[in-house]
C-alpha cells in the first residue's frame, strides 16, 4: 500500500497532464477510498502507511484495527479550462497507534475516532491540457467535520451528552491530486489531502496536554464518471463547444484541443490523408507537391520548378512543337524534328535559317527559293516564272527567229489611213500571220504598242495611237485570238524610235509594236 501511495503521488507531480472534465460534460461524481493519518498532541503519523493490526485500548474497551480507513463520494463541476470545484463528503475512521506506548495487550494514549465530513475546495489545474491522458491539480478550500466520540471521554472534556454525541469542528483541507482519463466518461482520481482542524480534544488529553491543534491527511483513490452530452457535429471526437473547427471533413486526424485537423505544412489536408506531410502539396497528388503548377507532382517531374507537360515528365516545350526545350535548338520557335525542333515554314525541306525564301517553298539548288516553271532559273530572275524558258530570254521561251522578223516587218508594214485609225488592206496578210503565229503558239500574249511622230497636237497623236493599237487587237480577234490574250497600249508621240527633225524618222515613228509575253 505504501509504495501504491507513494507512486500515485509521483504520477500526480510528474506525470503527464489531461482533462477529466470539459464543457461538453461538466459535472463529474466520484466513488472511492482510501486511508486516513493523524498528527497532534500524541505525534506525528504522516505517511507511515502502518497496515499492521494494533490492539487498541479504546477508553477500556481492547480493540484491533489497522490504519484507519475512509469512503468518500465526490461531486465536481467544470468551471473552465483552469479551475473546477469540488464537494466532497466522506466517512471513515481517524486515529493513531503508536508502538512505543503501549502496557501489557494494550496501548494508552491512543485512540480510533468515526469521522462523517464534508469540504468544498476550488480545484487549480495548473498543468491543463484539454482532453489529454493526465490532469494535475491542486485545492485548497473549507469543511467542517462530525467525531464521534464515547460519552466518558465526552465527561473527561466537560463535554456532556449521550453516546451518539461528539465533536464538530472546521477543517481548511489542501491537497494535491490527479485525474486520469481512460474513456472520455470515464476515469480515475488520485489526490493526496493535508487537513487543518480548529480543534485539539480529539484525544482526550487534559487540557494542560492540548498543545496543538489537531490535524489530519486523507489519501484516496477511486473511480470518476463525466455527466453530459456531447454535441459533435463534425464526428471528430471534439465536442461543438470546445471545437475551434467544427466542419472539420469527415477522417481528418485532428487536434482533441482544439478539433481542427492536424496539418503540420499548411497545405489544407489533414496528414493521415496526406502523403507528403511535411511538405504543402496540393490535393490532386494527396498532398504532395507540383511546386511549378503544372500538373506534374515534384517526385515525378524532372524540371520540378519550371512548368513543362506530362508528356516529357514535367519539363518544357514552350513552343508546343512537341520538342522538349532541353532537345530543341529553337526553342521559342515552333519547329520540326528533323531540324531539331527549328521551323521550316514553307515545309520545303529547308530550315527558315538556311532558307533565302522562307515563306515560299523552293528547292535545294536556290537555297529554298523556288523555280515555280522548272526551267533552272529561280523565280526572282526569272521574267516568266510560270512558263518554262531559257536564260538567253531572262527564263521566257526562246522566241523563234521567224517570229521576230514577222514582228519587225510589221513595225512598218501596218498601214493606216491617214489621220485615222482604218487599217488598210495592204495589212491584213502580216496581221493575218501574226494570227497563225497566235494559233501555234498558245502560251504566247502579245501586247500591242501604238506610236506616233509629234506632228501636231500631242493629245490628239496620244488618242490616235490608242485608236490604232485598239484597231489591230480588234483584227486579231476576229482572226481567232482570244481576248484575254492580246492587250493594246497607245504612246502617241512619247516613246520615238527615231529622230522626228528628219522625213524619214517620223515615218518610222509611226508604227505598231508587237511583243510576246507570257503568264507572270
């Protein structure tokens, strides 16, 4: 019993700390026993523990006893997170044996009393942790006591009255105890009560003997019940009135002080459902992290704090061309495997760098520039890129010798009436060859100029060609030559070929041109 007494006291001053009581259910009985001791007038029986059985010379009746024994019942009230109050009534013995007085089978000096008492104390949890396994405390409060004491000693005291007569005094207890929770109705009370009486005749000494007021210690142990009801609406185990959270999600770990769910990085999931808990993640990858945003948590992403895709584990493709950034040599520009994720914008297979034209696909030979005619000369040198031709010609088809010389026959061999524009018949066989000459050869477009001297009014020479040129387009329509293919221009006197201060000039600068063209 000693080294029971003893360890409780030590759990009580070291042990850890908890909560018997909360808001939730704040009253609380308590069912228990323990031992009483005595110091006083006779000596000094604290913490002796002395279990032995003592015959006991009780005013001339021999009695055997043990260390006296009490019952209490408590009711205790939360008052809040530091202090609760207590009543407590008890009944039980009180007295005190000492070997070294005793005469024959029986001690004098001794004596065993009936003690019924009742003591309200504030209770200080001065180590409180809500809802934890352990709560020390510590009283100090007011009761008063009834002992029960024989009639003769009662007369021995100037005391008169019947057997069933005793002492009633005041007692300040102080103690210091512990509650121990094992369910959350349900627990333990260890406390240890030192007591302070007003009076000093509990003995039976004479009065010359009454030196000192009487004093007592109870140490108790017994079992505590929680009375109320619990309002938890969140289902976590922490009541409404004590839940700093109480839409805490259903399965979150949470803190039984404070009901909020145990989060040690601060990332909003709870760190039973979280399997990074040291490190703030996002709920997609259970909290772990994606520390660039890009949907890729940090364990599997290989350039973790720069966004990338998932297609290449989290690293970069800024240019969306499907080549991550560490193999793309143009990595800002959409581009192409086969150039290493550089463009070849006219897909010609001639990366934009190497390309001279790169907006329009061409070939190897011109550095991408194209030959839109396949003649071997690139377009841009080339006067008619859509007809294939000949470098001698600029890249249009050779003109045939025969052609030429019809064309400069007729220079001269168009004939007009004068001051008009009436072709005369004279002219119709060369215009009617230049007709044949249409007809094989249907990629030719002939253009048609109009000249004249400057005899006269300019304006009227300007209208006069335009007049003439018009006349010969409209004659080789009629011999078959499409519309689209012939165009005629008058210059009047602006474009002489000769000298007008001479007859024989101004006789050649009146004259129709014709020259071939082809698809630009």
């Amino acid at each position: 019993m000693k080294k029971l007494l003893l360890g409780a006291l030590l759990v009580t001053c070291f042990g850890q700390y908890g909560q018997a009581q909360t808001k939730d259910m704040p009253w609380q009985i308590g069912l228990g026993v323990g031992i009483s001791e005595y110091s006083g007038d006779l000596g000094n029986g604290f913490f002796k523990f002395d279990l032995t059985p003592h015959n006991v010379s009780n005013n001339g009746g021999g009695k055997t006893e043990n260390t006296p024994g009490i019952g209490y019942l408590t009711i205790t009230r939360y008052l809040s997170n530091q202090f609760d109050i207590s009543a407590r009534g008890y009944l039980g013995e009180w007295g005190y044996f000492d070997k070294l007085n005793v005469i024959g089978s029986t001690t004098t000096g001794n004596f065993y009393r009936q003690t019924l008492g009742f003591e309200v104390t504030p209770r200080w949890k001065f180590l409180e942790k809500d809802n934890a396994m352990f709560t020390p405390y510590v009283t100090l409060g007011l009761g008063a006591r009834r002992i029960n004491m024989p009639k003769t000693r009662m007369e021995d005291f100037g005391i008169f009255g019947t057997d069933k007569d005793g002492l009633y005094e005041f007692t300040v207890p102080a103690g210091l105890g512990v509650n121990v929770k094992l369910t959350e109705k349900f627990g333990m009370n260890i406390q240890s009560n030192y007591m302070w009486t007003n009076n000093d005749k509990v003995e039976g000494l004479p009065l010359y003997e009454q030196l000192t007021y009487d004093q007592a210690w109870f140490h108790t142990i017994g079992v505590t019940m929680n009375l109320g009801k619990v309002i938890d609406t969140d289902g976590d185990g922490v009541g409404d009135k004590r839940d700093k959270c109480p839409n805490t999600p259903a399965g979150d770990l949470v803190s039984p002080t404070t009901g909020c769910s145990i989060d040690s990085d601060k990332d909003g999931i709870a760190d039973n459902k979280d399997a990074c808990p040291l490190v703030a993640g996002v709920a997609n990858f259970k909290g772990c992290p994606d520390s660039d945003n890009d949907g890729v948590q940090d364990s599997e992403d290989k350039c973790p704090t720069v966004a990338g895709v998932a297609k290449f584990k989290g690293c970069p493709d800024s240019d969306n061309d499907g080549i991550q950034d560490s193999e793309d040599t143009c990595p800002a520009v959409a581009g192409i495997a086969a150039f290493k994720g550089c463009p070849d914008t006219d897909n010609d297979g001639i990366q934009d760098s190497e390309d001279a034209c790169p907006t329009v696909a061409g070939i190897a030979a011109f550095k991408g520039c194209p030959d839109s005619d396949n003649d071997g000369i690139e377009d841009k040198l080339d006067n008619c890129p859509k007809v294939a031709g000949v470098a001698a010609n600029n890249g249009c088809p050779e003109i045939k010798a025969a052609v030429k010389q019809l064309f400069e026959k007729a220079l001269q061999g168009v004939q007009f009436e004068t001051g008009k524009s009436i072709i005369k018949p004279n002219s119709f066989a060369i215009l009617n060859n230049v007709a044949k000459i249409m007809a094989e050869n249907p990629t030719y477009k002939l253009y048609i100029l109009g000249h004249t001297d400057n005899v006269g009014d300019a304006a009227k020479n300007l209208k006069l060609s335009q007049d003439r040129a018009a006349a010969v387009e409209k004659y080789l329509e009629s011999k078959g030559v499409k519309t689209e293919r012939v165009r005629s221009e008058g210059f009047g006197d602006t474009k002489p070929a000769y000298d007008n201060a001479t007859k024989e000039g101004k006789t050649k600068n009146r004259r129709v041109e014709f020259k071939v063209e082809f698809e630009q």
